[in-house]
C-alpha cells in the first residue's frame, strides 16, 4: 500500500499478528536512481521478517538495475505490482496497466525469476475491465515465468476499489495453477476473510485495506478461522495504547512534525466506528507536534473510557 505500509506500519501490524508484511509499492526506475526518498523506503529492522519487496515497473532493463540495488538489502520475497489502479501509475503502463500485455508481464518476471535470487510473485487483478477479464491467462503466463505465488485482487482495474469482488476469477485462477493462489479484496473481517477462502479455495489471503487503523483483524481472522468466533473491538484504552505506539514509531523514524503529520491520516482511521469523534478528527489534522497527537488521543480515551458509554456505533 503506497504511502501506508512503512517499517512503523509493518512492525505495528506485526505485533497483532501480520505473518509476512509487504514493502510499499516502489518504483523500480527511482530506485535504480537511488532517489533518496525511494531508498528510505526500504527501512528494515531485524524483527521485520519475512519481508517482501513490492516493485512497480514494467521494463526488464529497469528492473534489472533496481535488483542491483536491492542487493544490499535483506529480504525474502521479490513482487510485481500489476494491480494499482491508480491513473498515475497505468498512464505509465505500470501497475493494471500490465493486465492489457499478458506477455509483458511474463517478460518481466521471467527476467526477475532468472536474476533476482530470491523467490518471485506478482500481484493481477482480475482484468483491465469487464470486457477484458483474464487473469486467468495472465497468471499462468506468470506460472509459465517460474514465480512462486500469485496475488490476485478480485476487481478490474476499471472498478477500483467499487462494486464487488469476483470470487469466481479467484477462484479459476486457483484451479489453474499449481502454485500457491493469495485471494485479495474486501478481507475486512474474520467473517469476509474465511468468506475468500470458501468460494475460492485460495491457499491464502492478503489483508491490505482491512488494517488500516485495525491491525486486530490479524489475530481476529486467526480466531475466527480457528473456531468461527470473533473476539470482540478492543476497548478504547487498548485502542488508544495501540495509537500512542504507532505515533512513538512515526516520529522516532520521521521526526516530530512530519512523523506527527504523517499519523494524522492514521488517527482517522483508528477511530472509526467510534462515537462522537468529529471534532476531535478536525483537531488532529491540526496537530503537527507529537505532544499536541498525544494529548488528542489521551483526550479521546477519557471521554469514551468511561462505565455504561456505548464506545462504538452500532
């Protein structure tokens, strides 16, 4: 998840449960410049493993120079995004762009299984559009390169993230291929998880919205898949220790104001569900010093902390 999945958001995460976490999308070509906001990209810590790195990209050339970059760097699994949506990235013929050339994308896995030394997944969509789904296809092009593993989201490029996810294509992509399928899309609950696991038969799923502000859902979906229970949300002191971490990991990596600023869209989402948490919303995507965050978070467990409160929205 661009922008989202830094070391401080993979560490948290990892706490909860997270059993192999995934490097930010990151662009081959600006790694193989070194760009020094790209390089920052791959913090690591030794607790942060197995790791996967995430590359976007779609020349073979480029991607080999990003490898000699990556060769400095521990990790353990090497991926092809073919899946953002996001115009920025298909105006390059990146990302689900690479759903319209099947054989561009066996290209470039071929080139990153013979030379990257590590094992090689892809992440596709279902296709580029309605008329043009085939990610079946696609990801035993992907097979045929000698990858390890296929992601598949269960949309078209065209949905987005809109409308529903087609289990259907997860799941002939699964009776396709002789390799390990990972289903994605809508895996916001226990519930929605062990549902991808059902009606696709997939040998794993990828948690990728579903953690934002939530990385319970981890050791919640293992529950559920354990004994079809749910553990209920955790209280808001726990949810207000867990938030209070998570700021301490973004300024200690990104200093006081930007590690602050960068929390602002996270403490949005850790408090959904809540109630009565509007103004205290607008307050922290104001606040710009971890003591001011701080403060905001410590004000929200007082006021929800309290005996016969009804803490979350129904």
């Amino acid at each position: 998840m661009a922008g989202i999945s830094d070391l401080q958001f993979r560490m948290l995460n990892r706490r909860f449960g997270c059993e192999l976490a995934f490097s930010e999308m990151i662009s081959a070509r600006a790694l193989s410049y070194q760009n020094s906001n790209t390089m920052k990209m791959l913090s690591q810590h030794p607790a942060d493993r197995p790791l996967g790195i995430q590359l976007l990209g779609n020349d073979p050339t480029v991607m080999m120079k990003a490898l000699d970059v990556l060769r400095d760097y521990s990790f353990d699994v090497l991926d092809l995004n073919a899946a953002c949506p996001v115009s920025k990235v298909t105006k390059r013929g990146e990302g689900a762009a690479l759903m319209k050339e099947p054989l561009k994308i066996f290209e470039v896995l071929k080139a990153l299984v013979r030379h990257s030394g590590k094992p090689v997944t892809v992440k596709i969509r279902a296709g580029w559009d309605e008329s043009s789904v085939n990610a079946r296809d696609t990801a035993l092009y992907a097979q045929d390169a000698g990858v390890s593993a296929v992601f598949i989201h269960g949309r078209t490029q065209s949905q987005g993230y809109s409308g529903t996810v087609d289990y259907g294509e997860i799941r002939r992509v699964k009776e396709a291929l002789s390799i390990p399928v990972v289903a994605s899309g809508d895996a916001f609950s226990g519930e929605l998880i062990k549902k991808l696991f059902d009606e696709t038969g997939c040998d794993g799923v990828a948690i990728a919205r579903g953690a934002l502000g939530n990385p319970w859902i981890f050791r919640q979906a293992a529950q559920y898949l354990k004994d079809g229970t749910l553990p209920p949300r955790p209280p808001v002191d726990e949810l207000a220790d867990t938030m209070i971490t998570h700021l301490n990991f973004s300024v200690e990596a990104d200093g006081d104001e930007t590690g602050t600023t960068k929390f602002r869209k996270l403490f949005a989402w850790y408090v959904r569900g809540l109630h009565e948490t509007r103004s205290i919303r607008a307050e922290a995507f104001g606040a710009t010093s971890r003591k001011e965050m701080a403060g905001l978070i410590n004000q929200l467990r007082a006021t929800h902390y309290r005996p016969g409160f009804a803490e979350y929205k129904r």
